[in-house]
C-alpha cells in the first residue's frame, strides 16, 4: 500500500471526499435527465440506475471478500451500509432539508424494504448464506427491477415526458432534423458525464475504504466491526455524496431513492452474488445486526408512512442512533 502512515491514510480520505462530491454532481445531473429522456421519474432512476452505480463499492469489497473467505467482511459491509444508508445519510440530509416523500416510495418500495430485510435475516438464520439462498436472493431483485420498470412506463408522467422529449420545437422538416441531431449530442454527452461521473465516485469510494480499512486495522478493530462500520461507510460514501448532492440541486426523487433502492441492491444482488460466488459464513454478531437493521427498517417505513416526510427530529434521532452504534461496535461492547 502507497500509504502507510495514518497522516498519509487521513489525506488520501480528504481527497477522495472530493472526488466523492464532484463525481456526484455529474452523475444526479445527467442522471436525472436522461430518466426523462427515458419517461421515468426521477425517483425511479434514483432506484435503479444511480441506486446500482453506487452501491458498485459494496458490490466489489463483497465479492472480494467472498473470495478470500472473509464472511464477516463481506455480510458486515451489506448490513452496515444499510444501516448507515437509512440512519446516517437519510438522517443528515434531512436534518439539512425537511424531506418530503413520494406515495409511491412508501407504498411500494417501503414494503420492499422491509420484505428483503426479513428475508435477509432469514437467509443468515443458521449463520450462513449458501448459493440457492443467493440465487434466490438475485432472483428477487430481477423480479423487483422489471416490476419497477415496468410500474413506471404504465404511468402518465412517463407518457408525457416521452412525447416532450420526441416533439421539435415546430413542424419543419429542416427544424425535425436539426432537433434530432441536437437530441443525439445531447444524449451522447449525459451518456459520458454519467460514466465520467460514476468512475470519479467508485475509484474515490475504493481508495476512501482501503484508507479507511487500514486506520481501523491499526488501531486493532475485528473485522466485523470494520466490515460494519469502516468499510460500510466507506463503500456508502458514493450515496453519500449522490444523495447531498441531490437534494441540495432539489433532486429529492433521486437523494432518496438511491439510498431505498441502494439497500435492496445491497441485500438481494450484492449479498446474492455474494453467497453464489462462495457460501458466506458470518458470526453470531451478524444475527445482532441483522436484528438492528430489521428494527430500523421498520421504524423508518412506519415514520414515513404516518406522515410522508422526514422531519428534522427523526432524522437527528436516526444519525444520532448511528454515531451510537459506531461508539458502541468500535469501543468492543458490541461486535
């Protein structure tokens, strides 16, 4: 490794904050507007496109993780991110902007989330996830994405977008062909700055958990605190920067349905993909954290279907649970 001092470790975490956050504005910005290219909303391309791209860290460090043998790394980082996704990111963003929520988002992606935590829990019951429970796994994600898609393209919103997006300002065969050509570069160009935009976020997001990874290890952390805490806000530092990113531009479609649709990418492709690759053996401390995160979900759904928004208390109340959480887990009392 280049860095091997904690001040060296430290600076290459300042930089790739950075990186984090100018990667992300190209992405939300050329996100959002090819999902109205596209017709879909911004909520649903929040939930899919930019939920996927940056949840590809955890995608790799899992993996990896799965490959060497090191369950705790690689479960600790799937239920850790998505612990740090709802409280900490949501918590901060709206503890920054009261966040009103989509009836959509609770209603049907809400009861998602807390079906895919339920059968995440359940998976890792016998402190193991085997290969036909990952096939499973990334069997309901397919099933949830194409069910997603396809709510999406049976709404008005979507209808009108597309015959916006296809309509020249006026008739003329001369104003059809210079729109045409217009729209191509248009689309040409939101195509590389989403691609530039994601690439700045991962390759930042990957040096910010190796960084990260090695000041833990130093500092004697077992690996599934690290997998839970370091390396999950790590790999999680992409919907970070995306989310405030997002809501600052008033792209709360986006800022909150990268973080819901993260978690389900998070426990049913990546914790799937996981366990196919190799069975994946976790702790009993998986179990406590498993049950931390199904309680969260539960109480985040039932919070935001009582009022659709997130007010400033509940989200201070959800980061503060979080800081609780790390003290707890990097002191040695849980974990």
């Amino acid at each position: 490794m280049v860095w091997e001092t904690p001040v060296a470790q430290v600076a290459v975490i300042a930089v790739t904050v950075l990186g984090l956050w100018l990667g992300a504005r190209f992405l939300v910005d050329s996100a959002v507007r090819l999902a109205r290219r596209a017709g879909l909303s911004e909520l649903a391309i929040g939930l899919t496109v930019v939920a996927m791209g940056t949840s590809t860290p955890e995608l790799v460090v899992t993996t990896g993780a799965a490959l060497a043998g090191a369950g705790d790394i690689a479960v600790g980082n799937v239920v850790g991110s998505n612990i740090y996704n709802l409280a900490f990111i949501l918590g901060v963003v709206s503890l920054l902007r009261v966040v009103p929520i989509d009836r959509s988002l609770v209603h049907r992606d809400g009861l998602v989330l807390v079906g895919s935590t339920i059968v995440g829990f359940a998976a890792m019951g016998d402190l193991t996830v085997g290969r036909v429970e990952g096939l499973l796994l990334v069997g309901l994600l397919v099933v949830y994405t194409v069910y997603l898609l396809r709510t999406e393209s049976q709404g008005d919103v979507g209808e009108e977008s597309r015959s916006s997006a296809a309509t020249p300002p006026d008739g003329g065969r001369d104003s059809v062909e210079a729109f045409d050509v217009e729209r191509n570069a248009s689309l040409g160009r939101d195509v590389a700055l989403l691609v530039a935009g994601l690439a700045v976020v991962l390759v930042s997001g990957h040096y910010m958990v190796e960084a990260a990874t090695a000041l833990a290890r130093g500092a004697g952390v077992s690996e599934w605190v690290i997998g839970g805490t370091i390396v999950a806000a790590g790999t999680s530092t992409p919907e970070f920067a995306v989310s405030l990113v997002a809501m600052r531009r008033g792209r709360l479609g986006v800022s909150v349905g990268n973080v819901v649709g993260s978690n389900l990418f998070n426990l049913f492709g990546i914790l799937g993909i996981g366990a196919v690759i190799r069975p994946l053996a976790v702790s009993g401390a998986a179990l406590e954290s498993m049950a931390w995160l199904t309680v969260l979900v539960v109480v985040m759904v039932v919070a935001l279907w009582s009022g659709r928004r997130l007010s400033r208390a509940e989200g201070g109340l959800f980061a503060l649970s979080e800081l609780i959480r790390w003290v707890l887990g990097l002191t040695g009392i849980t974990g």
